[in-house]
C-alpha cells in the first residue's frame, strides 16, 4: 500500500520541515491489508448515536470513509460522498464516515481552507450545515479506529464486502476538483454488488495527513512562535484610509475598528489573531484600525501586544469621524467595534456592527478564498 501524499498539502498551506512540523505516523502504523476483517468500533456520532460495525449488520457493502472538517482535499469530496450514499442506499449500500484527527494537533495555519475545525463540536455543525444523511463519527479522542485501520490521510476510503473483508482501499477518485478519470471507490462498489472482483483494489492517498496525537507539541510550539511575534502600530491619514477602502491590492482585507476603552472590542481580538494565524498564508489581510486619540497610541499598541496583534495595525490620525467615514465606509453607523471585509477592489463583502461573529466572520473568508485548492 503506498503512503499518503501529504508532502504536496503541507506546501500549500505553508507548512515547514524545519519548524518541527510531525509527519512520521505512529511506529508500527499499517494500512489495512485486502482481505482483512473489518475492525469494530464504538464511536460517538454527531446525532448523539453510539455506532459499531452491528448497526451496519444489513449492508452488502460497507464503505468506511475516514475525514474530516478542515482538509481541503476533505471538503472537496463531502459532496461525492453524499451522492454515493445517495445513490447506492438502496442497494444495500451502507456508508460511514470517521474523523480520525485529534483536534488539539492541528496548527492554525493547516486551517486556511475552512470556518470550522475537527473537534466533535465542529463535527456537528458542518454534519447539520451541509445535512450529512449517513453517520459522522469521533475517532479524535482516542484514535483507537484510525490506527487499527491504518489511516493515511483525509479521505482515505476503505470497502468491505457482505462478510466484512476489506476488498478496496485508498483514494475516492482520481481528482479532488479536476475532471474524473477513474471513478475508483464507485467502481469498487459496483463489483462487489454484482459479485465480481474489485478491479483496482488499492489506490494511492490523496489528503492531508492523519492529525495524531503526538502533533499537539508541534501545535503548542506554532503557538508559542506566533506569540513572539512583532507587534506595531501606526498613524493613519484619511487619505490612506480611502485607499484601503479601495483595495488596489490582490488580498481579501478584514478591517476591524477598535478601541482600548471598548470592553468588546478588545475581547474578540483573539479572534482575529486566531484568524489571521488561520488564512494569512493565502491572499488575506488583517487590518486594525484603532479609533482611540492619537495621544493613545502607546496604550493602544499595548493592548495589542498583550493580544499578539501581529497584524497591520493603524491607529487614526484624524478626529473628524465623517470624514473617516465617507472614506472607509459610508454605512458605518458609528459604534465600535466594526468589521468589513472587502474584496480586490473595494467591494465590500460583508460588514458587522457590534462584536462579531467569528463563524460568520470566517465563513465569508472562506467563502471568497475558496476551500479547495
């Protein structure tokens, strides 16, 4: 069985080597041989079911799919693997998917191609946002499942036959946003329901690498690195502020207005650091605009140092907030805190007057960034 390919993942999302980042699966993990039994589970799903292999005691194949929420290449599948549970449920076709990552191992910036993360929390928002008709269940705990199946990747798809022998493993299919050429977990289904052998019995893995637990100092590590970081502020003209407004550049801008004496404004800047951690690496921005005097600039710039506001932060020059706003946004009402995000372009995408919503706020990020490669 060939190992994942995860080398081409950690370079799109900006991964290194040299920073420590752990790719070595566990010692002595192997991928589930064809003609293995399948191993049984006890897992918690996100319709507050318990599943193990009897609950799918009915089906003349099983299709074991191990993903996740935050993997790009995952999000691209989510909707194939829906039509196959579609297509073949009436076929004796039964399907369950299984998040095999710890979610406290994966770094910040693996999640630049996603609004939600892999805890079990996340897990049933994404199930009820996107109306998952099969079974998503937890393996984030203990991992005890991913490592007696021997999981690679997400997706790693593995198919058993009426008996419970595995008869394919390895990819969905040959493409995660391209043209199909070999349709590879279907065609595996289609054999098996017509009694015959599975033509391809094992494929390559395309996916992000499993999140074990032993990536969780990694994690910390990445946390400690980004805390270190520079923090400024600068002043800012209206004039500059019209030309951020309309954003000549290539990146999506999220420009929050703040203020040190705003109680709600501070408290959601771990948000937004955590959020530019998240999608800095791709064409994105924070920017900070603080709307205290300028006479303030020192205790501004210390709120953002005790945040780690390693972001592009101003703070406003002028006092005429009219005239900030016929250059910012002429349909911002007044109060802090304010977040906009605006487009190449100066089209404004979205816009939030009060403490925002961080899933809202990451879900139109993502949205214009797009969450596949």
């Amino acid at each position: 069985m060939h190992r994942a390919f995860t080398t081409r993942a950690i370079a799109v999302l900006g991964l290194s080597l040299a920073t420590g980042a752990a790719l070595a699966d566990p010692p002595g993990l192997k991928t589930l041989a064809i003609g293995s039994p399948a191993p049984d589970f006890h897992l918690p799903g996100v319709d507050g079911k318990t599943y193990s292999l009897a609950d799918f005691a009915g089906a003349k194949v099983l299709v074991v799919i191990f993903t996740c929420n935050h993997c790009p290449t995952a999000q691209a599948y989510e909707g194939r693997i829906a039509r196959l549970y579609a297509d073949y449920r009436e076929k004796g076709v039964a399907v369950v998917a299984i998040s095999p990552n710890d979610p406290a191992a994966v770094r910040l910036d693996e999640l630049g191609y996603t609004d939600l993360a892999d805890s079990f929390e996340e897990m049933k928002i994404r199930a009820r946002d996107h109306q998952f008709a099969y079974p998503y269940l937890y393996d984030g705990q203990t991992q005890a499942t991913a490592r007696a199946y021997g999981v690679l990747a997400t997706p790693h798809v593995f198919i058993f036959d009426e008996q419970r022998m595995l008869r394919y493993v390895g990819r969905f299919d040959d493409s995660e946003v391209k043209t199909i050429k070999s349709h590879d977990a279907k065609n595996a289904v289609e054999a098996l329901l017509a009694g015959k052998p599975v033509p391809v019995a094992t494929t390559r893995v395309v996916g992000c690498s499993t999140k074990w637990a032993d990536k969780q100092a990694d994690a910390q590590r990445s946390l400690a690195r980004w805390n270190a970081e520079p923090v400024a502020i600068a002043p800012i003209e209206l004039d500059a502020v019209a030309k951020l407004a309309r954003n000549d550049t290539k990146k999506l801008l999220v420009v929050n207005l703040w203020a040190t004496w705003c109680g709600p404004c501070v408290a959601e800047l771990p948000e937004l650091v955590t959020m530019n951690r998240m999608y800095r690496h791709r064409n994105f921005q924070l920017v900070t605009i603080s709307m205290d005097d300028l006479a303030r600039r020192d205790e501004a710039l210390q709120v953002l140092k005790d945040h780690h506001v390693a972001a592009t932060n101003y703070i406003l020059s002028s006092s005429d907030r009219d005239k900030f706003a016929e250059a910012l946004d002429q349909e911002w009402p007044g109060p802090v805190p304010y977040t906009l995000v605006i487009a190449p372009g100066g089209k404004v995408l979205y816009r939030k007057t009060g403490q925002l919503d961080a899933l809202e706020l990451k879900r139109a990020i993502v949205g214009y960034l797009g969450r596949t490669y």
